[in-house]
C-alpha cells in the first residue's frame, strides 16, 4: 500500500459567487428554446447539440453530440440523458462511444439554489485487452466543504478501480488567516490481484520519485488554480451567463447535424 499527502494553499472561491455563478448556468439551460428537435440560444441555433428524444430538460430527455473528424466522419458521439431535472436536483446519465472506446456516467446536483452536493460517477472501457477499463466514484459535500471544521471528515472523495491497483482520494480543506485555502490531497493505493507483489516492490524501490512527483504535480495545480480563481471570481453571474449562452451557439457548425 502506498500513501501521499501533500498540502497546497488556494486561492478561495466565495461561496455566494459559486451559488449565484451555478444558478446562472443553470438558468441559462433552462432558457434555452426547444424547435423541431433544435435548441436555441435567443435567436441563435446551438449547432453541436440535437435533441434525440423527449422534451428540452424534461424527464426521458436525450441529447446527441457528434464530433466530427477532418473527413467529415463521426469519431465520437456523446448521448446526455436526463433523469430529473428541477431545483432541488439535476440527475443526468452520460454515454460516450467511438469505436475504441466507451464511457458511461452518472452524475447529480442537489440543490441549485442553495447546492448541497455533487456526486458522480464513471465506467472506461477501452477495446481489446481487459486492463483498459477504470470505474470511478466521487462526492463532494458542498456544504460541509465551506463549512468545514479542523478534524472532520474529508468533503471531497473519489474511488478509483481498475484491474491492477484501487486507490482512494480524500480532499480537505481548512481557512488560512489570510482566508485562503489550505487543502490537503491524500491518496492511498494499493495493488490487486497478481499485481500486488510487483506493486509494494514499486512503491518501496521508487517511494521518493512517486512522491516527488506528486507534490510537484498538485504545486502545478495550485499555480494554475491561483492565477485563473481570481480572473473567474472577478466576473459577474451575468456575465458568466452570457459566455455560457455565446459559447453554445458558437459551437462547431458542422457539429451535430444529422437528423
């Protein structure tokens, strides 16, 4: 078994910015104006998306999205089912395939004007050989993570499962004085079947590079988060709305279009 822990500080996001910026999204779908099978964004066609079955947003909605190669050839194509739909919660079910690959997904909020949790879960499975497939599952408490007090038990979680190893993600977070985040990300792993043996001969032999290596990724994360929370938290939910809704209709044109 093999456990990292490293601790980073972040810049805080306020948690009245998140509610307000998460409604606006929200919001934004559920603006969107259902035609023959098209959605529209005010007078502008979202090109990428098409709405395969049921009614915009309602409950057995199902929308398709197609990416579509330099040869015009649909490399992949993304389903989005709708399970609920309304403000005490939003359960959609994902399936993406091509012809390597699938991935299936769920996920679901609870609570969009005041979100009490995030939970999502997902199934890789690549062709072929049966190490290319992974299952995840995470959870955020969105409540306790801006409530959290020094002791309590982690807000963010994720389980990871694949044929080789299972690893688990507990996240943490306690208000520096300056009211930044001080975040500690802590992962425990462990080998499964055959692998295991091999598995703690890696961790003993290789322990100070695979720690190394995670700390040096999560300092990367925690530069880049740094510099963009700021510039995100400086806009509006207006504003954010407004990008949201542009950049739906200025998707992929070729996108989407069969019927």
């Amino acid at each position: 078994m093999v456990t990292l822990r490293h601790a980073v500080t972040l810049e805080p996001v306020p948690r009245d910015w998140f509610e307000d910026a998460l409604r606006a999204v929200v919001d934004a779908v559920e603006e969107l104006r259902e035609e023959r099978k098209r959605l529209f964004a005010g007078g502008e066609r979202v090109p990428a998306v098409r709405l395969a079955a049921g009614h915009h947003i309602g409950r057995g909605a199902r929308y398709l999205i197609e990416d579509v190669d330099d040869a015009g050839v649909v490399a992949f194509t993304h389903r989005v089912d709708v399970r609920a739909w309304d403000r005490s919660a939003i359960r959609l079910r994902y399936e993406g395939t091509s012809a390597e690959l699938r991935v299936r997904g769920e996920a679901e909020l609870r609570g969009v004007d005041s979100p009490a949790a995030l939970k999502w879960s997902g199934d890789v499975r690549g062709s072929g050989s049966r190490y290319r497939r992974g299952r995840v599952k995470a959870a955020l408490d969105l409540r306790a993570w801006w409530g959290q007090t020094p002791g309590g038990p982690a807000p963010l979680t994720a389980d990871l499962r694949h044929p080789l190893v299972r690893a688990a993600v507990r996240v943490t977070m306690t208000r520096a004085k300056d009211g930044r985040w001080r975040t500690v990300v802590a992962v425990t792993s462990r080998g499964r079947g055959w692998a295991r043996p091999p598995a703690a001969v890696a961790a003993v032999l290789g322990g100070f590079f695979l720690r190394r290596a995670y700390r040096r990724g999560l300092d990367d994360f925690a530069r880049e988060w740094n510099a963009e929370v700021p510039r995100m938290t400086s806009r509006t939910p207006g504003e954010l709305k407004a990008e949201f809704l542009h950049g739906l209709a200025a998707g992929p044109a070729d996108a989407g279009t069969a019927d």
